[in-house]
C-alpha cells in the first residue's frame, strides 16, 4: 500500500551536519488522507522537520506539523473545523531495533531500506492529534441520552472481628 501523502528521504543525504525539510500536502493527498481517517476534510497540512544522526544509526527528528481540519460533531454529525499546530518529536530507527516503551522517548519509527517516509510519519501523527469526540459548539445530548451520574460507593463495612486482626501491643 502506498501512503496517500508519501515524502520519502534517503537516510544518507541526512549528512552529519543534519538536514531541515519543508513540506506540504496537495489538495489531492488532503482528500486522500481525510478520506483514510473518516473525517470530512483537510484543508490544510504542512510540516517541518530538522533531522538530525542520533546514536546507533537511529536519526532524531523535531519540528511542527500545522493542520486545518474539519470532523463532524458527535453529537449533530455538524462540521467542527479545528486548527491543529502541534510539535513534533520523533525518532527513526535503524531496521530490527527494538522500540522503547518509555513513554517519555519520542515516537519511533523504523527505517525502512535506507529510507524514512516524513509525509506518512506526519500523516501518522495528525491522526494521533485528531479529536476523538469533537463537538459543534453548544451540541448537547437530549436528557434521555445523558450518562448517569456515577453511583456513590458505598462506604466500606467494618467486620466486627476486624479488631481481633489487629496486632496486639504487648504490655
């Protein structure tokens, strides 16, 4: 499968000195991406990114993605259009390593024969970015449909013989 919004890059013009890319979606590939996360539109995607060798063969990259999106309500199914301006950190990652669970490490990405695709890693983190629940202003449930406030719970019983469990201080 082809990624609707592919921007490869050789891992050798990289450099050591590292290398800052620049880039847009077309019309054509917002389309194709709106229509592969399930959302009305993009009107607008571009990123930047500067990259740079990071240690084992692996390459650092930070940046900016900036989006104009529209997703339907999920309450009205109205357009709800939001600006995205999100920044961006991520790790490439030589073929056969393991990526990290730390959660605080940037997102890893594996390279692939040489070559890192920026426009799908972009595409990726845009869909990460997307609102899950997104709602028109002033869209409500109808009453009937509101969740139920959360029951108390109940305090816990006291077992009667709960203090003959306790230990015992002795005299």
């Amino acid at each position: 499968m082809n990624p609707e919004f592919s921007r490869p890059l050789a891992v050798a013009r990289i450099g050591p000195p590292g290398r800052r890319e620049r880039f847009a979606a077309s019309a054509a590939e917002c389309a194709a991406l709106a229509e592969r996360f399930g959302i009305p539109a993009i009107d607008k995607l571009e990123a930047e990114l500067s990259l740079a060798p990071a240690k084992g063969g692996a390459v650092a990259a930070e940046g900016w993605l900036r989006a104009e999106v529209v997703q339907s309500c999920v309450v009205t199914l109205d357009p709800v259009p939001e600006s995205l301006d999100i920044p961006l950190r991520l790790r490439f990652i030589p073929e056969g390593d393991e990526p990290s669970d730390d959660p605080d490490t940037p997102d890893e990405i594996e390279i692939e024969a040489g070559m890192i695709d920026l426009g799908e890693a972009v595409a990726e983190q845009l869909s990460l970015a997307l609102n899950p629940y997104p709602r028109a202003p002033g869209a409500q449930l109808p009453p009937e449909l509101e969740p139920s406030p959360e029951p108390e719970p109940e305090p816990a019983k006291i077992h009667p013989f709960a203090a003959l469990k306790a230990p015992r201080e002795k005299p």
